[in-house]
C-alpha cells in the first residue's frame, strides 16, 4: 500500500500546495480521499489519470475538500474512451451537492455531447452515502466508516483502508474524538490534518482563531496515534503552511507525544506502507 499525499495545503491560496487530497494506492486499486484545489495537477504528478481512480472518498462536505471534485467527475469522463462509472462515497449530505455540482455542469455536458460524436451520455456517477459503522469493499480493499468530531461540521468521517493486513486511516478534519481512537488501533498510518496552534494564536484575527476549536494540533494528532499504537503518523492540511527549513520543527512537535515514525512534507510526498 503507497500513500501519497497530493494536497498538503488549506483554504488559504498557496503557490506551492494545493488544497486536500490523499491518493491510496492498494496494488491496482487506486482511491482518492478528498478533492480540493488543484488535485488532477498533482493527479498528474503522481502519474495517475483520472479514468484509472476506482473511487473517491469524501470525508466531508467543507468546500475545501470538495472543491475540485467537479474537474475530476469532468476529466474523468472526457478522457475515458467508454463508460466508466465513478464511485463516489461521503457522509449524508454528499448527493445533495454532487446533484448541484452537476447541475452547475450542465450546460458544460450539453456542449460536449453536442459537439462529440462518441459522447452519447453525460458522466456516470454512483454517489453512496455512508454512515460510522458501515462497511463496504472495493476490489479486495476494505474500507470501515468512523464518525469523527468536526462540529458545527456534521456528519464528518474518517476512513479506515485495509488490503492484506496493512491498514491507514484518514483522519480529514476534527479533534480527538474516542470513535477516531477506535478506527486508528492498531493501524499501520493515521493520516491527519493538523494546525500549529502556537502560530494560529498570534494572529489577531477571530475567524482565523475560530479554526483552533475543531481541528487537530500537531500534539493531538501525535497523541492519537501514540494512545491508538499506530506505526506512522502521517500529517498534512498544513495550517499554516510548513515554511523552508521548518520541518524539523513540525516533527519535534509532534515527537514529544509519538514513538513511531513521523512524516510530513510537500505535495506527492509519498509513504510505502507494509
């Protein structure tokens, strides 16, 4: 299993990472969690086209995470030489905005039907919503469902991804919560989202302040993984981002509360699992 972090960025532009998104790689198997700014650029980074993704995992509905996911359905659908049905999975409420996404398509769809010969039909979506608890396979890859604690953003999941006894968790967006405890045990990678909240609070600005009560610190993402035995802590989502030089930093953080291997980096950082 090769994770492969596309997206290390957040809602705030930046030049050199794009916005959330995590490629799962279970031998043929190929599954995108989340979609944010960017991520078919750095789809193409990694060497996977979007006709080759099996299925993309939301985690939930913040526009961050979603907000590329029309370009892939698109791409998806234009590069395919047949039909090829896409798999999208999120909590509750993912089919309402999927519908609205497709209704912003549109018109984009009539043009290329009207103007392709081979293009009969618009873009094949199964869109399945998931609750905590539910379990589902892809391929030979199985997937488990945990509620996480995002609030006011609710649902919000995490997803445990198992192919032959290796395993990794993405965490999304949320603080410790004991259902995320229960998901990660044992866990081969936990990847999480996760701020610097020694930085965020000198920043004088409340909406930007607002963003520490309902996201993981560097030191409770490690904590998680220390209390669930995990072997590798993944972090990414960087708020704000990793400036040059400052990685080591980053890692004693997070190497005052985990034991295990600690990694974090730039986009396509990737990490073999076994």
């Amino acid at each position: 299993m090769n994770i492969t972090l596309l997206g290390t960025g957040s809602p705030i532009p930046d030049p050199n990472r794009a916005g959330p998104s995590t490629l799962v790689t279970a031998n043929e198997t190929q599954l995108l969690v989340d979609a944010g700014r960017g991520v078919l650029m750095r789809l193409a980074g990694a060497f996977v086209a979007p006709p080759m993704l099996h299925a993309v995992l939301v985690t939930h509905m913040h526009s961050d995470h979603l907000s590329d996911l029309n370009d892939v359905v698109t791409t998806r659908w234009v590069m395919s030489q047949e039909e090829n049905p896409l798999r999208i999975y999120g909590p509750v409420g993912i089919k309402k905005v999927v519908d609205g996404m497709m209704e912003m398509l549109s018109l984009d769809i009539s043009y290329r039907i009207a103007h392709h010969d081979d293009l009969q039909n618009g873009p094949a979506l199964e869109v399945v919503e998931v609750k905590p608890g539910d379990e589902f396979q892809i391929n030979d890859v199985a997937i488990r469902v945990g509620r996480t604690n995002h609030a006011p953003v609710e649902p919000s999941v995490a997803y445990r991804i198992e192919q032959n006894g290796v395993s990794v968790v993405m965490g999304g967006d949320g603080i410790p919560c004991a259902e995320l405890d229960e998901l990660c045990a044992g866990a081969n990678a936990y990847v999480q989202t996760v701020i610097r909240d020694d930085i965020v609070k000198m920043v004088p600005l409340q909406r930007f302040v607002d963003i520490l009560d309902y996201h993981s610190s560097v030191s409770d993402a490690a904590k998680t993984a220390q209390k669930a035995n995990v072997k590798t802590l993944i972090l990414t989502h960087y708020v704000p981002a990793i400036a040059p030089g400052q990685d080591d930093e980053w890692r004693a953080i997070a190497s005052e509360h985990f034991s295990g291997e600690i990694v974090l980096g730039n986009d396509l950082t990737s990490v073999a699992l076994s």
